[in-house]
C-alpha cells in the first residue's frame, strides 16, 4: 500500500475558520462571550475530503495519508494557552472526524496548544488526549512557536524534554512543522518551512539528544530542507565539530519526508539520503498547487518522480510503506489489526 | 583560467584578531584610548596566504580568488556604528593588502559596515572607498545583521535602496552573505548561511526589485541554500503566488556560487540552474575543512565536483570564468588590462 506521511487539512470547512476568527477577535475585545465551536455537518466535511486530498489521492494512486491540521494555521505565536488548547483541540477533533469518516484512506496527526515560552503541560495533555482517545498516530512539533523569531530554545533542549518523554511513552514521531512566519524576512512557504527543516537537522547534528531518548523520532518534512543537497557540508561540519557522521548518528531517529517538488530534486534525496529514511509524502493539497508547463503534472505529485527514480521493488515498498509503518508503529498496529 | 568568485580571510593574522578583541573591550569598556590597528608586516600577510588559500588553489588548479573579509567575523549584530566602520575599514584594508602582494591571485570583495537598523551612509562610503580606492570588485551584503534575529526588513525594501544606487552606480555585485549567529536556534555554518540564502531567494521571487534596479546583481552563495533543490517548490510557489516563473525573472540578477561539497549537490545544482547563472567558488579555506573518507578528497573541492560532471567546454568555461567576469565587470576590465 501507499502511504503518504504528510497531508494538511487544508481544505477544512468555512465554519471552522470562522470559528478561528471569531477566537481572535475575541481575544482582542473579550467583553462578551468567548465563542463556541460550530456544528459542523458530516455531509460537509465528507465533501472537503472528497473533492478535495482523497480526490487527489485517487488520481495518483495513494491508499492513506497521516493527516493533521493545516499548518500555517496552528499560528502558535498567538500567546494565550487558552485560546492555543481550545484551537488545537478544534483542529484535531475535526481531523478525528475526518479519519472517523475515512478510516480506510487517513490517520491522524495532532496539533499542539503550543505558545511561544509557553509551558509544555497542555502539550503533552493535548497528545495523550488525541493519542489515547482519538487514535492519532503522531504529532507536529513547531520548533519556532513565536513564528519567524525564533525564541524558543532549540530542540535540543531539557526546556522540550517533557514532550520527549511523552512521545516517547507513546510510541509517537513528531513530524518537525512551524506554522506561518510573523517575520516579513521569512516567506512562509518558501523561506520558513524550509529554513526550520535545516535548522533542526543542525540541531541534531550539535548534540547527543537521542543517547537520552533513543526511541523518539522526528520527520523532517519538505524533503529535509536544504539537509540532502547539502549533504557533504552537514557530514564535513561534523567531523570539523568533533561529532560523529550524521549519516551513521542519526538515522536511527530522524526521517525525511519526500516534499520535493521536481525530479532532479526528488532523484538527489533517493540518492543521497538512505532508504530506510525517506518516507513518501506530497503535502497534498498544500504549498504548491498547479502544474509544471513542462511536463503538464501536478507539481507536487512526488509519487510520480519517485515511480520514474525506477527504484528497486524492495526500496519502493520501504518509501511508500514500510519506513512508515516503522516510524508510526501505532498506524502499523491498525492497519495490522484491519488485516492490511 | 579559473576564478574562485567566493573565498575568505580566514587565516588572517593573529594581530589582526587581536585588534578585534581590543576592540570589544574597550566596547565595553571605553574609559581608556581607543585600540589602535597593529602594524602587521608584509612578511605576516605573505606566509598566512602562501600557506593557506595559494597552496590549496595551487593544489586544486585554480588561478583567482575572489577574496572578502572572514564572514563569520564581521559580527554586524555589534551596534556601535563607529565601531562597526573601524572594523570593516581594518578588515578591508588587510583584503587590500593581499591583492597587492598578491594581484595576480586575488582580487577584493568588501564588507560593509552594517549594524541592525543602522543608516547606510557608512555602508555606501565604505563600498565608494573599496572600489574606488582599493580597487575591490565587489562587496558582501549581510541581509541580517542582527546575527539570527533578522530584525532587517527584506533586501527589497526601500531601506536598501541606497546601497542598491552606489552598487548599480560602481556596477559592483553583492554575495549575499550573514555573518555569525547569536541565536543558538541557528548553527552559523549548518543553518544561518543556508538559511539566509534561502530566504533572501525568495524575497527576490516575492517582489519587482530588478524593474527599479535592472543592472543590480547578487551572488547567492551555498549553492543557493535550498533553492536548486527545491527548484520546483520555487516555480511552483511563483505562479501560485501571481508572480513570473523564477527561471525567467531572476536569471539576469541572481547567481549561485557553486558550494556545494558533494557529487551529487554538484550535480543538481548544474543539472537545474542555467549554466549561465553559476559561478564556480569554495568558500575556501572556509566553513567545511578535511576530507571525505569515501573518496580521500577534501569536502570543499569543488573543483572536482565540476570536473566530473563531464560538461561541455563552453558550460565549463561559463563556470568557472566567463559568468564571473560578466557578474564583477570591475575584474573584467582588471584582467583585461592585464592582457588576461
């Protein structure tokens, strides 16, 4: 089977962003009464999905995507723990009502109530919650909460080390993902998301975090930033530092997603990057819609790059299923459990 | 012949750091004179370069560096303006005595004296005396100088726009280029650089800059951060965003440097960027030192990279000559003149 690792509900109804602008405009002026989740119709959410990522997911042949809210919208720089629960919870409890409808074709991914300097305690909550009770498979972990200025330590850090020992408890990967950039340097889709794939392999590169937790395990999405191309810089910088190879050190716990939106792209990582860790994903229907004049496909239709990197079957089988499987051992467990 | 269009002064003599610590502390404590620049002797400047960037170049086969002040020491996050030109002055100055001990291997590239926020009279002043006076070619624009923190507004904001009409006015191009980083989010060499020309690549696909400034030109180094890599993510953001295909927009502005330290980067970088937009570099004796235990050979060679990409002779002579004397027309003429 095919699975792609990292979808967004971008697609989520119109009532649940109103409900998010209402949060915010009540956060300004909070005089009357804080606003309440909207009912939102199963009828409705099954169109979003429908016409919407499985539509996709049919046209080129994937089976289940891991889905978590839309990323740019987490907007953890908003600094009230209130309103981050209470928006995180929206978010997940509608991605549980997505897998609810679909089981067959997603999993769930959670959003975290983080803040920036914010306490990590509704964070690990709001991860039991959705893993125990709603059956997620992993979370997103934004390494930059204050949204293009980043204040918070890195991920290195003890300050993150609660999370760790609940994911790791869990058996849950974290999927490295900032939400949208508060800094006009920092493009969101072109400069942010990128830029925090590259820092955080750095990160790793600098320390020995996984000695501590040597179950927990990162994805980093978008192909691994600037890491792949780069490849010999990050092996070189390591010896220079007195660290050991990352391409012997880290692979164990730090997977790449496969969002890299052209072949010669796509043919680098497969080529630099060791199967075992490259995980299938497209971000559908994410950053970048539409299609290549040049070749007439979806730009982000990375299953057909990878089909025509003509990898061996058993490599194959790894990036579309089996690293996924390994990675997400809960997502293992049910489909296992489904007879799949 | 083969220039090197991205070198730095990283062996620069130990007297010159010294001014630099003295500098600092007098910053902090300024009730005694102000340090003055040391004497350093021709001999001092002549065995740190014979034994440092010449004998590599001698190794590897190149004939001229394009040489700027240590990037990592520029330090623009110090905001004293006053000693932020004394720096860059001093630093300069050392550049120039280089390529006159050495002209027929070294050509200057400047660093300006930014501070975060700062007005550019002193930024455009020092770019005016380094070309004008000392003959340099070109300068290293720092994007962000508050070193990680990226308090500047983008390179297309007006802000810049003096140094943009003293650039186009002296037809010198900018290596868009950070200096160290003091958040520890950011690895100066494993994250910042690669960062900031991935960011700045994307401010350039945000905006119009070059209608305003047709004949401005940056030099984005690392290979481009993450842009070649993501080449597609790029094309595909563009035309989401309403905005020209970067492939056609950009390609009389912006150039890649060609430091990337491994074969197969090399070879995406050559494989999607038009061979008229990259320019042959190092970074040498720079961010990555030692060799690769594969193949024996230093990271930082990118020579060899080149070479075995097996290019036609007219892409090879793009690369590693004719791209930079369009790029640095100031060293055109200079070489011309020297029958070259």
């Amino acid at each position: 089977m095919i699975i792609d690792c990292h979808g967004h509900y971008t697609t989520s109804p119109p009532q649940h962003r109103e409900f998010r602008e209402a949060q915010l405009a009540w956060l300004d002026d909070p005089s009357g009464p804080a606003p309440e989740r909207p009912d939102i119709g199963d009828d409705v959410i099954r169109a979003t999905i429908e016409n919407g990522q499985l539509k996709v997911m049919r046209e080129r042949g994937g089976d289940l995507t891991v889905i978590s809210p839309q990323a740019s919208a987490m907007a953890h720089h908003v600094p009230d723990p209130g309103v981050a629960r209470e928006w995180a919870q929206a978010c997940n409890d509608l991605i549980h009502r997505v897998t609810g409808l679909f089981p067959e074709h997603f999993a769930g991914v959670c959003q975290l109530p983080q803040t920036p300097g914010g306490g990590l305690d509704d964070v690990t909550a709001e991860l039991r919650r959705c893993v125990e009770e709603l059956g997620f498979v992993g979370c997103n972990l934004n390494p930059d909460p204050s949204g293009g200025h980043w204040t918070s330590p890195p991920l290195t850090d003890p300050y993150w080390y609660p999370l760790y020992e609940t994911m790791t408890e869990l058996d849950v990967p974290a999927m490295v993902h900032v939400s949208q950039s508060c800094n006009p340097a920092f493009h969101t889709l072109g400069a942010h998301y990128l830029n925090a794939d590259t820092s955080v392999f750095m990160q790793l590169v600098e320390t020995d975090l996984f000695d501590r937790f040597p179950t927990l395990r990162f994805v980093i999405p978008h192909g691994g930033g600037a890491v792949p191309y780069h490849w010999g810089r990050y092996r070189g910088l390591a010896v220079r530092m007195g660290r050991p190879d990352p391409t012997e050190r880290l692979l164990d716990n730090v997977f790449f997603d496969s969002c890299v939106y052209h072949q010669p792209g796509m043919n680098l990582l497969l080529d630099v990057v060791p199967r075992d860790n490259v995980l299938f994903a497209s971000e559908m229907l994410g950053a970048v819609r539409g299609d290549n004049p040049d070749t007439g496909a979806s730009w982000d239709d990375t299953k057909r790059y990878i089909d025509r990197a003509d990898l061996p079957g058993a490599d194959r089988d790894k990036i579309f299923e089996t690293n996924a499987r390994r990675v997400y051992p809960r997502l293992d467990a049910r489909l296992k459990a489904e007879g799949r």
